[in-house]
C-alpha cells in the first residue's frame, strides 16, 4: 500500500508517446495511477510525434491531456512548413501551447528562426486564450527579452533551472509557474535553492519522462510514477507536509492549464 494513495498528483509534462515507451504505455499509466498521479499532461514536439501523442491521448482523454507546439529544437530554416503541419490541429482542444521556447545548448545556428518562431506561438496562445509551456536552455536572457514584446502571459517554465531573480522578473512580465522535476533530488543541485524561495502556489510538479530521472532512480528511464518522489523532496525543502505538496500543486496545475 502506497503512502500517496489517499493524494492526487499531476504530472505537468511527460513525453508517453516516445519510443521509450513503445508497447508499454498502458503498464505506464497504471503505474502511475496507481502512485496518485491521476492526470499526465502531454507536450508536443513537432509532426514527427505529434500523431502518435494525440492518438494515445484519445485513448486515455480522462487521464491524459494533450498541448500543441513546436520545440525550439525542431526549428529550422522551415520552421513556417512545421507551424503549418501544426495548425492541422488547430481544432483539436489541447491545455497550452508548448513545448516551446528557446534552446541554444547545441549551437545558435538557428538563433534567428528560434525567436521568430516563439513569436508567433505566443502571438498564437494569447488568440487561444492558452498558457504557454516553455522550453529553455542557455537562452534565459533572449528569452525574457521577448516575453517584454508580449507581457501579460501566463505559463509554466518547464524544468526550471533559472535564479529566483529570473522568477521574479518573469512574474513581473505576467502570470508565470515553474515545473519542478527529478533535477530537485540532484545532490547540490541549484534547483533546490530556488525552490525553497518560490512560493508553493507558483510551483508545479513533472517528471519529463523518459528523461530527469529523480534519485533513487536516477540513471534509469523516468515515468510518472516518480512524481511522490519529487513532491517529498519539495516538501522536505520546505518544511512541510507531502499533502500540502499535493493538494497545491495539483490546483496550481488545474488553475494554470484550466482542467
């Protein structure tokens, strides 16, 4: 008997649909209900996923909720080809925009297209009346320039690994959460720092699943079902209950991503 089972978590952002988990996505999901992660949130990526995503949230629509968005790693000099190919689901309903954003980690080659096409995805959330779900890496100072060009936006900094300052700048430009995952559990990890500094009401919990394994796992494919182990060390950090953990987290996600 789980010590979570009376709780109930949601996982802001797991990638189900990788080939990681070929075959395996139904043993998945009843791992992690039975962890008390009653609902996963889905990021797209771009056309080469985005079928095989959507396809296994209408499959599980009470469980799993989709968003719509091109990955700043999937951005090219075609860019414009792949917003098309996304906005063939332009009817689908979907809970954000993401995951989008900026990632110069493996180069700037495609620095220009990266913010150009960020534009046009906030631009395209603020007419759905969508949050955004922010993918960022080694770009923090572009990527608040061009939140100045569109204040007032609300989103999740998926695995944050910004300064408290950042946070605090970001919440001055809008309504903004950050996605704490399996980095939290890191020994010396900076995450933990910022943690203890965030509020508990702007914070929401993800695993990234497969990726970001949390200690004890670390090293291993990570899954949703990991999510109490991110919510205790939350706790810890702060100096309180697991319940409390749960019971914020889940209504920060349910008030961000309106479900």
């Amino acid at each position: 008997m789980s010590i979570f089972e009376d709780m109930f978590f949601i996982d802001t952002h797991c990638h189900i649909s990788d080939e990681a988990f070929s075959c395996e996505e139904d043993a998945y999901i009843s791992r992690a209900l039975e962890a008390g992660v009653g609902m996963m949130l889905q990021p797209d990526v771009d056309s080469s996923e985005r079928d095989a995503m959507f396809a296994l949230t209408d499959r599980y629509p009470e469980v799993l909720r989709p968003m719509l968005g091109l990955y700043p790693g999937s951005v090219d000099g075609n860019w414009r080809d792949e917003i098309d190919r996304m906005l063939e689901y332009s009817d689908r309903p979907v809970v954000a925009i993401g995951e989008i954003g900026l990632d110069y980690h493996e180069g700037r080659e495609f620095e220009k297209e990266q913010k150009e096409a960020l534009r046009w995805q906030f631009e395209y959330a603020k007419s759905k009346g969508l949050p955004v779900n922010i993918h960022l890496r080694d770009a923090m100072g572009d990527f608040l320039d061009v939140v100045r060009e569109h204040p007032g936006l609300r989103g999740n900094m998926h695995a944050y690994s910004g300064s408290y300052e950042s946070f605090l700048e970001l919440q001055r430009l809008g309504d903004w959460y950050i996605g704490v995952g399996g980095v939290v559990t890191f020994k010396n990890a900076s995450l933990a720092e910022v943690v203890k500094k965030v509020p508990l009401e702007r914070i929401v919990l993800e695993t990234d699943a497969p990726y970001l394994t949390p200690v004890p796992y670390r090293g291993k494919r990570n899954e949703s079902s990991y999510i109490p182990i991110i919510a205790a060390k939350v706790a810890e950090l702060k100096g309180i209950s697991v319940e409390e953990v749960a019971e914020t987290t889940t209504n920060n996600a349910k008030n961000l991503f309106g479900i």
